[in-house]
C-alpha cells in the first residue's frame, strides 16, 4: 500500500513514499490461458476418444505455417523485438499508474524542500524505474526543460513502437492460424479423394482435414489473440506511466510547488486511482 509524501522540514533526510512493486507472472494472463486449454482438454477427454484429436502432421501444418508466414512478415530486427515484448507480457508491470504518481509526487517535494541536486541519493532507490532514473540524470546533468522532454518523449514513442509491433505480430499470428487450418482442411481432403479407392486411408485424411481447422481456431482464439490484447493493454499502461514520469520531471524543472503536480497527476489518472496527498 502506497503512502503519500512525508511532510518534512529541510533538514529531513531525503525519503520515497513506500510503493507496492508488482512482481512475478501476470496470473490473470496465465491461468485465463491455461484454464482455457485445460477445460477444452477436459471436454476432449470426456468425449471418450482423445488420442483421435492428436494429430502430427496437423500440428505442423498449423503451427508452423503459422510461425513461417507470421516471422515472414517482419523483419528479424521485429521478430526479435516481439519476442522480447511477449516476455514481459507474461509478467506483471513493476508499478500502478497511481503509485508512480506517488512516487514521482514524492520526488517532487524533495526537490522543492531540499533542491534538485539533493536528489542524486535517491537514485539507487529508485533503479528499478529506469525511465525516471533517465529523467532525473538528465535532470541532475543540467539539460533544459526543452531537451529533456524532448528526449525523454523520443523515448516514449520508441518503447511505445516496440510494444505495438509486439502486439501486430500476435495479431498476424491469430490472422493466420485459421487460414492455415483451411489449408490443412483442404490437404486433408485432397488426400482423401485422390485414395477413395483404399477404405482405409479416409480416416487420416480426414482427421487431417478436421483437426488442422480445429488446431487454428483454437489458438489464434485461446492463445494469438489474448496475448496480442494483453500486449496492448500493458503498453497503454506503460505509456500512462511514463507520462505521469515525464509531468513530474518537468515540473521539477519548473520548479512548480508539489500541490500543483497533484491536480496535474490526477488529470492523468482514472478518477478511481486519483491522488489526495496534499488536501
């Protein structure tokens, strides 16, 4: 729980707001996924007749059709990048938008109280938010409010790119899954008619024809599309972050007192997560 800003004199030492950093997987995004694959195995398992649903050569139809057209569309450079990003999808971001605001708010009234040079102990504690810590070096550098947010606005829209090829591959990815399926379906059905002759080779065939359909909805459905969601959805998040971040530093620039920061976090922030520190 995050606590607001400790109403100091001068000669107080230099001290954050305790945040509650968020670490470890994203729980909401792996077991919604795991769920949904478990409770499609279970309707297959209760059927009677799982192993007719596994199939080799409609795996690799599907997925790695999918994974050659979806890589196909991007660069190496992009492909890299997304799978970096999938990474941290998987994980929950290290901090709320309200507790940055908190965080960047406490920041903020050390600076008023005792100085922006004063600031240079703080930034060990706060080495797990690079953004701000790049702020604060530019800051502590002696860069201007033009150069500053400048850079630190160039940064945002870099991480922002990043996020968005990020959640175009996946979207690529859960594009493609049923029109490989449809292939698949249409091998499989090709195998078929061409041995119509030899009752016994229907049945693969046909499992072929069946199984890459199923295959592809499922995971562009269950598994693309989700992620590619999630994707977005942290990539707002971030963004929100970051601008809360950058306000903060320009207004230590301007060297605004803290109460104005407040009513200009809180146009950022959802009215739910709005501050009341100084009120």
């Amino acid at each position: 729980m995050a606590t607001a800003p400790a109403s100091a004199s001068a000669d107080a030492p230099l001290s954050l707001p305790r945040i509650g950093l968020r670490t470890g997987f994203d729980t909401a995004t792996v077991l919604g996924i795991a769920s949904g694959f478990l409770l499609v195995g279970a309707a297959v398992v209760l059927g009677g007749s799982s192993v007719a649903f596994l199939d080799a050569a409609s795996f690799l139809i599907v997925v790695g059709g999918t994974l050659g057209v979806s890589i196909a569309s991007y660069s190496w450079t992009e492909v890299g990048a997304a799978r970096r990003v999938l990474g941290r999808t998987l994980r929950r971001p290290a901090i709320a938008p309200r507790d940055a605001a908190l965080l960047v708010l406490g920041v903020a009234d050390n600076a008023r109280r005792r100085g922006v040079l004063a600031l240079q102990p703080l930034l060990p504690q706060l080495r797990r938010f690079p953004f701000l810590v790049n702020g604060l070096g530019l800051i502590l550098d002696g860069l201007g409010i033009g150069e500053v947010e400048t850079s630190l606005r160039q940064e945002i829209e870099a991480t922002t790119a990043r996020h968005a090829t990020g959640a175009a591959f996946m979207r690529k990815a859960a594009e493609v899954a049923p029109a490989m399926g449809l292939i698949g379906t249409l091998v499989g059905l090709v195998q078929m008619l061409g041995r119509l002759e030899d009752p016994t080779s229907i049945g693969p065939a046909m499992a072929v024809a069946l199984l890459t359909t199923l295959y592809g909805a499922v995971l562009a459905n269950m598994l693309f599309a989700p992620l590619a969601t999630k994707l977005e959805r942290n990539a707002t998040e971030e963004a929100l972050v970051s601008q809360i971040y950058l306000t903060g530093l320009v207004s230590i620039l301007r060297q605004e007192n803290p109460r104005r920061l407040e009513l200009q976090l809180n146009t950022l922030l959802p009215p739910a997560q709005r501050l009341n520190v100084f009120n």
